[in-house]
C-alpha cells in the first residue's frame, strides 16, 4: 500500500529538477533518494491506522491523528531529499498549526494508504478529504487528494481501467493522451497541475514499471508524478519484489521498519476480512477477495496462501 509511492517517489527524485522526458533511463541510480512524498506517505498510513482503531469517523475527531503523525514524521526527517515547501515548512513546525488553502500536489501524494485502508469509495473520500484539510484546505487541494484515493481504491477492487478515468474525470479532471501533454509540459506543483499527468500516465501504461516508467518521462514535478502514478498501479498491478528489494537500498532503517510493520498490517487486514489475494493466472479478480470469488480456485486450489491468511 506504500511501496508504489515510495518507488516513484526515489525513481524520480533525479529528475525532479532536471527532467529526462524518455523511458530509456536506470530506476535506480546512486543519485536517488526519498523525498518529503516518502515521508509523508508513511505519515498518513499512520494517522489512518491509529483512526482505525480507535474508530474515529467524525473530522473533529481524526484531525489531530493527521496533524500529529505528519509533524512527528516532518520533524524526525526535516531535510529530505529536495525538502519541503516553504508553507508547509513553517506548518511542521509550528505549534498551533493552521490550514494554509493550498492546492498544492502535497494533498495527492501522501494520500495512498487511505484507498487502502478504507472500506467504501465514500469512507475512502472521506478520509482523504480529512487527511488534506490539515494543510491543503483549498478545494482544488481536497479535490486531488479524494480522486488519486478514489482511483487506488477502484484498481483494487474493480481492476478496470474504463472506470478509473471515468470516476477521475467525475472531479472535473481533463485527460489527455502522455504524447500530447509531454512537449510542453513544465514543472506544476498544484493538483490540477499533476493528478491528471499521473493518472494519465498509469492508464496508458502495461505494467507496474512501465506506469513509473510513463511518469517519469513526463517530465515536471517528476518525484511527485511517479508517486502518485505508482500508487494507483501498485494497486492495479501489484509491484514485482525485485523493485521493492531495490528500493529498500535508498531508505533508512526507521523507514524500513515501518513498511514492515505495514506489510503485517496488511495480513492483518486479509485475516480480519477472511480474504486473501488471489494469484492464480487466469483469474480476473487480481484484489484482496475471498476465495469463493477466484474462478479459477475449483481447479486449482492455491491452498498456501489461503490458509496462511484465513
């Protein structure tokens, strides 16, 4: 649920200031790193955990958890690689902090774990609306936030492209094709800037690496673009464990944990639902669903992964 950001977040972060508008180039090179998307990213899964268990459904309620996990976050890791805005800088730490109505990508980047963590397209859009509030109050900055949630939470559970663009164009999003836009287009920090590039990017795409790939070759904000778009084809795709074992070479130890305790997170949340994902090749429904929705498990019974997560 994280690591889709996270590697489009490290694989673009060479580029975010010296754009490579092709897909011939290394994921991984020496001058890569995690970034404030990163950071951030893992802020919200936390928040989103703690809401959980303690079952906070009102904004007033759940505000705090956002606030404190991202300035927690923030203030441990104040100089990632490219660092932070200026506003959302001083909201790290201050300690009174206040919404500053930005539009800003910040609200769309970070917003991964709540398609994950939610049950319903209506409590994902909700959370994440919440989860931008803190900082980007501005309605364009909201906007972002709910339609990439939006978007992850449809890949996995609807698998169908046609859906995606349909429900990200709901918001008033105008996508083009990636050869049309990347000629012209230049760094945009704001959500309407970079959500429709990003999701563009993975609805054009064929693979988990070839979506990052996509993103990259964009151009502009390049670590937020590969962010966001890999994301959502995390939760289309999957993401192949060699890239997740690469990726881990660029981030530190305390960010490591974390992700391992996400990853049991997320078995916790296939034991609790008595679900499990289904990896049988010829079987359509490539989410977490139970065992009765695999076609193909009367005829061949993976019985590994069932039992390990029922």
């Amino acid at each position: 649920m994280l690591y889709g950001a996270i590697i489009g977040d490290v694989v673009g972060s060479r580029f975010e200031f010296n754009n490579y508008k092709k897909k011939d180039f290394d994921l991984f090179h020496y001058n890569c790193s995690y970034t404030d998307d990163t950071i951030m990213s893992i802020a919200i899964y936390d928040a989103c955990r703690l809401i959980k268990k303690e079952g906070y459904e009102v904004y007033e309620q759940a505000e705090q958890f956002f606030i404190n996990s991202m300035q927690t976050w923030g203030r441990n890791y104040p100089n990632p690689k490219g660092g932070y805005g200026n506003s959302f800088y001083y909201w790290l730490f201050n300690d009174n902090p206040k919404p500053y109505n930005s539009f800003g990508n910040g609200a769309a980047m970070r917003v991964s774990a709540v398609g994950w963590m939610f049950d319903t397209l209506e409590e994902v859009e909700k959370y994440a609306k919440w989860s931008a509030k803190p900082t980007h109050n501005h309605p364009e900055g909201i906007k972002g936030a709910q339609s990439v949630a939006g978007a992850i939470f449809l890949a996995r559970t609807t698998h169908d492209k046609k859906k995606i663009k349909k429900y990200v164009e709901s918001y008033g999003y105008k996508l083009k094709s990636c050869n049309f836009i990347r000629p012209g287009y230049q760094f945009d920090v704001t959500c309407q800037g970079t959500v429709p590039v990003a999701v563009e990017a993975f609805l054009e795409s064929k693979s988990f690496e070839d979506a990052i790939r996509l993103a990259i070759s964009m151009g502009g904000d390049s670590d937020t673009i590969g962010a966001i778009t890999g994301s959502i084809a995390e939760a289309y795709y999957g993401i192949p464990e060699e890239l997740i074992t690469e990726c881990q070479k660029y981030l530190p130890e305390e960010l490591l944990e974390k992700l391992k305790f996400e990853a049991d997170y997320k078995a916790d949340m296939w034991s609790y639902n008595k679900c499990a994902i289904c990896i049988h090749k010829n079987c359509p429904n490539k989410d977490i669903i139970t065992k009765e929705k695999c076609l193909d498990f009367e005829k061949e019974p993976n019985i590994s992964i069932f039992e390990e997560y029922l």
